[in-house]
C-alpha cells in the first residue's frame, strides 16, 4: 500500500523541530493556530528552513477570520510570498474567497504566480466555500498541488463522506489532504474511510510555563500549545512506516 504522507501544522521554531524529530514528512509553519493559523514572523521562517531537513511550507494568511482579502491584504500576502522564495521555503498554503463563497481566481492566480516552482497547498477556505466540489474545480484549473480540508465539517472524520467525494472527482489530478481533528487514535479510520494518501494534524500538547514569578493577569503567563514529537511520533507509527 502507497505510504500516507504526515504534514504537520507547527506555531514555531520549536514545534517545527518537533514535528521533524517525531518524524513528520513535512511541516505547515504558521503562528496563531488556535484561530485557524496565519504567516509567521521572517526570523521563524528563516530559522525553521536552516534548522529544518524535511520540506518547509510556509500558510500565507495575513490575519484570522474569513478568507475574503482587500488590495493591502493582497499585497501583504504577495510580499510574505516573495520571502518565502527569497528563504528557498518548499512551498506555500494559501487560499481566498470571494464575496459569495466561491473560490476567488483571479487572486489567488496572482499568488501562485509569485510562488513561482513552489509547491502550492490550497488551505481550510475550501471548507467554507459555498459549492465545496466547485471549489475543488477551480483549485485544480488553478494548479495547486493538493488542497487541505476537513469536509467542510469540525473534524476531519466527521467529514470523511465529503473528503471521499473530493477525492474521487480529483482522480489524481491534485492531492486530497485531510485535516482537522486528527489524532493517533482515529488517524487510521479517517485514512480508510476517505482514501487520501496524505493527513494533516498539528500533534499539540500543553507546554507548562517556565516561569516562577507568576503574575495574576489572565493568559499572559500561561503554558502554551505546540507540536509534541511524541505525538508525531504516534502518528507516523498509526499510519505506518
């Protein structure tokens, strides 16, 4: 059986060496994962693609919240995009919507044009589009390589029917990763329900705050998620060598 590809979503330098050690095949760098994710800083990207060995893809997503991007959006996303090519990153996740929830073309052309010979992941604003196998159309007449999603459902495995069909109509044309809620315990179901090659999980865990003084705001001291090796390391061995 063809090998299952593990990309994980890594908030920083650290979880990025994590996923690497835990033995991912690929890392998704970005910053703010509790909100769906956005571009990382330069100083993270340039580090993680010096300390890193597997491929590096950056997600281009200049803030939280829909998918539908102004002019200084654009060229903000354009800009983070040319310094990923500048760092000689793998390859960029980016996606856009328009107004009425269809896949905004013209857009995201302009960033696959900038993204020049890397690779091109078609992001979660797949799940929100309003016509999702329409959507996967013209990400494929686009040309991304493969499109992130969790079938349009909270969780990958409550969307397994949706990612089967969209994996069905790519008949090989783009890969079909699924993501969301992905776990070392239902990895394998997810896989064998929607027959993609390759998932998407973020392996988090609960990193206790290292300091002693301790200050009683609310949340400027606490521990923070980030991508465990163990758990990586799990999920690799879930799916097998």
């Amino acid at each position: 059986m063809e090998r299952v590809a593990l990309e994980i979503a890594a908030n920083s330098l650290a979880a990025a060496l994590a996923a690497q050690e835990g033995g991912a095949d690929r890392v998704e760098l970005c910053e703010n994962l509790g909100e769906g994710g956005c571009t990382p800083s330069h100083g993270t990207i340039a580090m993680a693609r010096d300390r890193l060995r597997i491929p590096l893809h950056v997600l281009i997503r200049p803030r939280a919240g829909d998918f539908l991007y102004d002019a200084l959006e654009r060229d903000t996303m354009l800009l983070d995009i040319e310094n990923c090519v500048r760092l000689g990153c793998d390859g960029i996740v980016v996606g856009a919507l328009d107004a009425d929830g269809d896949v905004d073309s013209a857009l995201c052309a302009q960033l696959l044009s900038a993204a020049g010979a890397l690779g091109v992941t078609f992001h979660r604003a797949f799940d929100t589009a309003r016509d999702p196998l329409r959507a996967l159309d013209d990400i494929i007449a686009l040309g991304c390589e493969r499109v992130l999603t969790s079938g349009a459902r909270a969780t990958a495995l409550q969307g397994a029917e949706l990612i089967a069909s969209a994996q069905r109509r790519a008949e090989g044309r783009l890969a079909v990763m699924a993501g969301a809620g992905i776990t070392p315990d239902n990895v394998r179901d997810v896989v064998a329900r929607t027959s993609v090659r390759e998932v998407h999980a973020s392996a988090k865990s609960l990193q206790p705050s290292r300091m002693r003084h301790r200050s009683d705001l609310p949340g400027l001291e606490a521990g923070s998620w980030r991508s465990d090796a163990a758990i990586v390391r799990a999920l690799r061995d879930a799916l097998g060598a």
